[in-house]
C-alpha cells in the first residue's frame, strides 16, 4: 500500500494503451515486459483479444492475470462482440457465419484440449460480459473502432446504435477532420504504424496480419512496440475423417453466397462453410450455371450485419445431391469487405 504524507497529492497514475490483440498472446507477454510498469499503473485494452491469431484464450487468461496487478480497464471489441453472438446462439447461421468467417474458429481451437470440441470457462464468460464500451478521461476518449457524427461526449447514456457505432464505425469516423472536446484513442482499423493525429490516435498496428503489436503511454506519448513472432500460426477446430485424416471443421447454415458473373451476382446456398471454403448450391435462377472442378470462380458472402465479404476461390469437387450439383470450394482469398 501506497502511504502519504498529510496533504500530499498521490502520484499520477501511468496510463498505458493497448492495440488489438487478436490472439497474439505471445506478443502480448512481450509487450507487457518492455511497459515502464509499477504500482501506479493502469493498463487499458481496446478490445479485440480473439480471432484470428493463435492464442485468443491465452490472451484473455494474460489480461485476467493482469488485473490482479494492475489496474485494467477492458474495452469490448468487435470481435468479442461476434463471439458473445454465436455462443449465445451456435445454430444461428448468421452468428455463426460472422464469427467463424471472422477468423472464430482459431479462437474455438485455443479452447479446446482435443482440437475438435472445446469449453469456455465461465471466467471467460464472465469477462466477455463486463467489458466496457469506452472509457473517458478529461483529455482523451478511449473507444474500440470510434465514435459517430456529432456524437455527445457529455451524455451519459449510450443507445443501442451508438453502441454498435463505438464497436463498427469506420470511414465516417476515419474520415472526419472535427476537432472534438477530446481527443478519441481507437484500434479496429489496421494500420501499418500508429496514427497520431490531432483529432484521433490509432493504435491497431496489425500484429495478427504480421505487423506488429503497439502501446502508447498516455502520460508521455511515447510509442512501444513489439513486431510479430511469424513462428506463431493458428490451429483450428478438426473432425476426423475415415482413414484418420482430420480435416478442418463445417459449420452448417445457409449464409448467403453471390457468385459474380461479370458485374451480376447469382444467388447461391451453404451446405456448409469453414474458414478454408464453402460448400454450394444454386439458389432459383442461378441454376443454369454450372461449374467444373479446377474453376476458379469470384463472389460474396454476406452472412448479415456489417460483414461482406469478398472471394476467390477454386471449385475442387462437384457433387449432385438428389439431383441438384453441389460445389466444393476452396479460398483462394478471402477478405472482409469492412475491413479494408
């Protein structure tokens, strides 16, 4: 415990900011290591622990282990978003759809102690549930993707919209040149080194895409940084197949597929969808296309909410169930519209 002297003003606390995560816990480990740290100090994470990288869990178990040190303020992210909705509701196609797509079944892998099912501890849960849409200091605003037009920062309320704008905002806010009353700090959007501009400081630095990890200490300014270990891979969940060969799972749910032809998309159902392809089926009025092992082919997923996302991939088997061909396709690329 810290003792004062009568009337002596405590020392100011050092605030450190964290960029996305995105399962790069080993990175994250290093980070914390080169943080000027004591007893003074507070650590404030802007969301987006999960998906994609290969340790989401041992992520959120670093941020937990954490706050039995420091002070920690955890902001939600998109993505912690996307992972409440499908656990809330597995069998819901969009949920589903958005998380898995979004890189969710690396996260479900680092659950998971047989590589096909996995158990999320109920402290995670617990810590899914009490994360904060921002936090505000008399300067700064600190928020996961950023605030909407004219939006209130003495209100003290945060409506449902505002609340997914703070979570998914990008271009309107990206954009803007308004001088707020404080200055928002964000992540969300990746950027290839932190922005620092007179309006906003961005601090997703990539680090999942094999940039880096960054920090900022809000007393100083001063940037930390850690690049990405190219070591570190994702696993994903597995169902074995005859023979013993493990194959990355299905998730069944009919997302919606368009398959461009030219400029004109052709409406298209999932049998199933992983993170490696997508298994098809003509929707009434795309049944006079047909497709040939070996193809390459071009279009859209677009499970709901603010995900599109773009493809190009490779038909590598065509099946016909009860008389109506199924495509077997394999991402060639696979990027999230939203996030470019």
């Amino acid at each position: 415990m810290l003792l004062l002297m009568p009337g002596a003003r405590p020392p100011p606390l050092k605030l450190f900011v964290i960029g996305d995560v995105h399962g790069c816990a080993e990175e994250l480990k290093a980070l914390i290591h080169k943080l000027p740290l004591d007893q003074n100090s507070t650590l404030l994470f802007l969301g987006d622990y999960v998906d994609r990288g290969p340790d989401s869990k041992a992520v959120i178990d670093i941020v937990l282990d954490l706050s039995e040190v420091y002070q920690v303020i955890a902001l939600k992210g998109n993505h912690e978003w996307l992972m409440e909705q499908y656990l809330a509701n597995p069998e819901n196609p969009v949920a589903s759809g958005n998380f898995i797509l979004n890189g969710g079944s690396a996260t479900l892998a680092s659950y998971s102690a047989d590589g096909a099912t996995y158990t999320i501890p109920a402290s995670h849960r617990e810590f899914l549930r009490g994360l904060k849409l921002f936090h505000a200091t008399e300067s700064h605003f600190f928020v996961h993707a950023g605030v909407p037009p004219n939006y209130d920062f003495a209100a003290n309320s945060v409506d449902e919209k505002t609340a997914h704008q703070f979570l998914w905002i990008r271009d309107v806010f990206l954009n803007s040149k308004k001088k707020w009353p404080k200055i928002v700090v964000h992540g969300h959007t990746p950027v290839e080194t932190a922005e620092i501009l007179p309006n906003r400081i961005n601090l997703d630095t990539g680090c999942v895409f094999g940039r880096r990890l960054s920090a900022m200490n809000m007393a100083t300014g001063e940037l930390i940084s850690v690049e990405r270990n190219q070591g570190t891979r994702p696993s994903f969940l597995t169902h074995t197949l005859s023979g013993g060969r493990a194959r990355a799972q299905r998730f069944a749910g009919d997302v919606t597929v368009e398959i461009l032809v030219g400029s004109v998309g052709f409406a298209f159902h999932t049998v199933n969808y992983n993170e490696f392809g997508l298994l098809i089926y003509a929707a009434p009025g795309a049944e006079h296309l047909k497709f040939a092992a070996g193809e390459s082919l071009n279009g859209l997923i677009k499970p709901g909410g603010d995900n599109i996302f773009h493809f190009q991939a490779t038909v590598i088997r065509v099946d016909k169930v009860k008389g109506v061909p199924q495509y077997a396709l394999r991402f060639d690329k696979l990027e999230n519209l939203a996030e470019l």
